[in-house]
C-alpha cells in the first residue's frame, strides 16, 4: 500500500513469463492485474494460476491490493488457510453484504492503520482464507462492494466488462488450483470461446431485459443445451454435461467471483470434475431514473471437456 506506480513495476519485475496486464476497474481505479508464471511453457497449467494479485492505483498511487496465492500474509494478521474461527477469536467482523446463499458468513474485516482488510473464507469447504483484499479506507466497503450504495463514478465500458470476465476467470482458478478442491489431476479450468459466446450473449439479453434479480433471469436446462449447440457445440450422446450460473448486481470480478465460490450449486458446478470448459459473459443494465444505478450481471456456462472436441 502506498508505492507509486513504478515502484510496483520494479518490485514485479517484467518477466516475459509473467502476464502483466494494466486496465481500468468498474470504480475508476487504474488496475495490474499479475499472474506470475503465467505465460511460462515450462510450467503446468494448474501453476500458471496459482499466484494471481490484483493492484489497485490512484493517481499512480497504490490503494489496493486483492491476492490469490497460497504465500499471502498480511503482517501476522492473516494468512492464506486461517481459519474463520481464528478471525472471529482476534476481533474480525462478518460482512454483512457477503454471506453464502444459506445466509452464513463468508467474508471478514478489520480495519488496521489507515486500511480495512477483507479475509474470504471457503464457507462451503474447509472455512479457511482463500483470498484477501486490502484497501485504503479512504474508500468505504459499500463504496467497493456495493453498486446501489457507492458514492464512486462506475464506468462498465466493453474494455471494462472484458477484463471482468478475465479477472472473474483467473480469480476463480487462483481458488480451485490453491485449494485443492476439484478433485481432478488438472485442478483450473480452462475457458472456450465458443462457450464464452454463448455467455456473452446471454449475458447481453438479461441487460437489455433490465432484469435485476439473478432469480428471474435463469433459464431452463434445455434452452442453454439449445443455445450452446446453436454455437456449434454438440451435447448430443449419452452422458453430456452442461451447467449455468448466473449473478446479478455485484461490482466487479472480486465480487462476482467470491459470490461464484459462496454460492452452493455454483461452487459444486466449478469443482465438478466432468466439467473441464466454461464460458464467462459480462454485461450491464443501468437504471437512469435520478442517481444511475447499476446492476452488472456475470453469467458462466459449463460443458463437459469432450463436448469441444
């Protein structure tokens, strides 16, 4: 926290093995997204993912700092695998706004000198910390978190939609590959273009619908299977898997993701093993009736790895 832009580049170096990107996020912050390894071809798929750090800057200055690895360690505060417990025990809070689709806690905060720091938890799996976010309190968590309450000026361009379905991508992998928790030899899934499409279009027509609630917008079984064979893909034969989740109304990638890994039938389509391909869709529906409010909407699709061959 607090070091200029270049400072960041010289303490991440520029490896043409790691994938470095700079991009704006939904709240207007310059963003580098870091994945160290990342375009190694001597290393495996799974280890590509498995150090993702998300650098949040304004004015060339570090205000945030979102990270997926299982070296993370915030001062002796919290690391990556502290138990929820422990937290609650040194006077961490659950945060209201994100809890499981049971209504459990899955998140906790603390506010250490001028930041508050976020602890996600594997409510569904071991309660352990798989991810941390940390932010000048400058911002609130409502201002960060909350598309209905932030006091922030949103920008959900196309530039800024691609790159929250890439980071909701890659977070979502930094999960499975340093959890462990899909129970194949590959632990990351990897992301189809085809698929991708299909997401992306649906994604398009809840907007555009102005459908606000994730409950309204989802589909039957059947019109996905339609839609993703409409794309070229074949799911006929016996044993075809494909899936759907759809969210509506978190902020950015951190969110979605997080919210993809605290809901039950999400987390278990993720760390199904008889799915090796997903798609991930973005779009936005804005409601211009005095202050804009924004409701950005993530739809991810799964099928079977076979089903692109």
């Amino acid at each position: 926290m607090g070091l200029t832009r270049d400072e960041v580049n010289t303490v991440l170096g520029s490896l043409k093995t790691d994938v470095k990107r700079t991009a704006k996020s939904p709240q207007g912050f310059d963003v580098i997204a870091f994945r160290a390894g990342g375009n190694d071809t001597d290393k495996s798929f799974d280890e590509k993912y498995s150090t993702y750090i998300l650098i949040y800057l304004k004015d060339d200055i570090v205000v945030g700092i979102s990270g997926n690895a299982s070296s993370m360690n915030f001062d002796g505060t919290v690391s990556y695998g502290t138990d929820a417990g422990t937290l609650v025990s040194n006077g961490w809070v659950d945060v209201d706004w994100y809890k499981t689709t049971a209504g459990n806690a899955a998140a906790y905060s603390k506010d250490v000198d001028n930041a508050t720091i976020i602890a996600f938890a594997d409510a569904y799996g071991d309660n352990r910390v798989y991810s941390i976010q940390i932010f000048n309190n400058a911002y609130s968590i409502a201002d960060m978190t909350q598309c209905t309450e932030t006091t922030l000026p949103m920008n959900y361009s196309a530039d800024v939609l691609t790159e929250m379905e890439t980071e909701t991508f890659e977070i979502l992998n930094a999960y499975l590959v340093n959890t462990g928790v899909r129970d194949a030899d590959v632990k990351a899934i990897r992301k189809n273009t085809k698929v991708s499409n299909v997401a992306r279009a649906y994604s398009k027509e809840i907007a555009n619908k102005g459908c606000i609630d994730a409950a309204n917008a989802k589909r039957e079984s059947a019109q996905t299977k339609e839609a993703l064979e409409n794309a070229g893909i074949s799911l006929n034969g016996k044993d075809r898997r494909w899936g759907e989740h759809i969210m509506i109304g978190n902020m950015d990638a951190i969110g979605f993701a997080n919210s993809a890994i605290e809901s039950e039938r999400s987390r278990n389509n993720l760390i199904n093993t008889y799915y090796g391909l997903c798609g991930i869709g973005a779009s936005v529906y804005t409601e211009s009736a005095g202050k804009a409010v924004y409701y950005p909407n993530m739809v991810i699709d799964f099928i079977d790895k076979i089903s692109a061959l």
